[in-house]
C-alpha cells in the first residue's frame, strides 16, 4: 500500500451501483464484493432497493460473493433490505474501523486484495478499504436521499476532497491502473 492515498478509492464511478462494471473487477481478479448500504445500493430514506439496484446485485451474485456491510445500527432495518436481495450482512460496522470487514473476509475465505469494498463514502467506505487492502470502489447514490444528512456529508466531503472526487466530462469512471 505504499504510496497509496488511504482516501483515493482505486476507481471512482459517475453514477450508482448500477453502473458498477463487473470487467473492471474481475479484471483485477476479485471475487468478492462487500456492499454498503445506505446511499450506495439503497438512497438514505428509502424503505426498498429500486429495481435497477436488484437486478444489478442478481447479476453481480453469480459472478462474485456479496456481503452487506454498514454502519447502520437499526438491525430489522438491515436485515429486511438483507433477505429481499438474498445477502448475508453486518450492521453497526463502524467503518472505517477493519473489524467487520475482517470477519466478512474470513467468512468469504478471500484475502483483501481479492475483495472490493463498494460505497458512496471517502470517510467510510474508501478509508476502511484502503486500510485493510481491499480494491475501493466509490459510487454515486442510486436516488436522491431523502435525508439531509447524507447531502450535508458528501458535500463536506467534496469541499475537503475536491481532487479526488472531480470527474472528467463524459468519462464515466475514472480509476487507476
């Protein structure tokens, strides 16, 4: 991890989950995915993973392992979103700690480097992954939040960040080699 930035995430996606390419990933061998929650596979607010979100985690669990892991410490919440897309999970995670995601590696028998963490944080998500080794993936939210909190949050981060999170005009990732 020398000379890797803990809050540059390896691949920076201009759009949702959704948009995610499974190339990319296996491209880097990965076979394994751990998936944020709130404002990365379901807008803050929002009771159901939209359609396109589901049909995007239908696919990626035929070509990689999947597990929910979030900070969200409401359990019935996490496991209702949990059981309607077939995904095992952690809630109360308290990224960018490396607890959670420790113990989802040893149960997808995967070392970090064979993992992506994919979520919509710098300060969460990307420092978490950065810290234990896994590839990071950063994404767009897949709906506006309903909840100020999450607007408040990733435009502080963009204030504080704002050379990580720029994109060019019409490349819809960016992402080092």
């Amino acid at each position: 991890m020398a000379g890797k930035s803990l809050l540059r995430p390896d691949l920076i996606v201009a759009g949702p989950v959704s948009e995610l390419s499974f190339e990319w990933l296996k491209q880097r061998h990965v076979a394994g995915l751990i998936l944020d929650l709130d404002d990365t596979l379901l807008a803050l607010g929002e009771q159901i993973v939209n359609t396109k979100v589901m049909d995007w985690v239908a696919r990626a669990r035929l070509e990689f392992n999947l597990w929910i892991v979030s900070n969200n410490p409401n359990r019935p919440f996490i496991e209702s979103i949990a059981l309607s897309l077939s995904l095992p999970y952690v809630n109360r995670a308290a990224k960018p700690s490396r607890r959670a995601l420790r113990r989802v590696l040893e149960e997808m028998q995967l070392l970090p480097e064979q993992v992506a963490i994919v979520g919509d944080r710098l300060l969460t998500d990307v420092l978490a992954g950065n810290r234990l080794g896994l590839v990071t993936v950063l994404v767009e939210p897949p709906g506006p939040s309903r909840i100020l909190r999450g607007r408040l949050l990733r435009a502080v981060e963009r204030l504080v960040f704002p050379d990580v999170l720029i994109r060019p005009t019409g490349n819809p990732s960016v992402g080092r080699s």
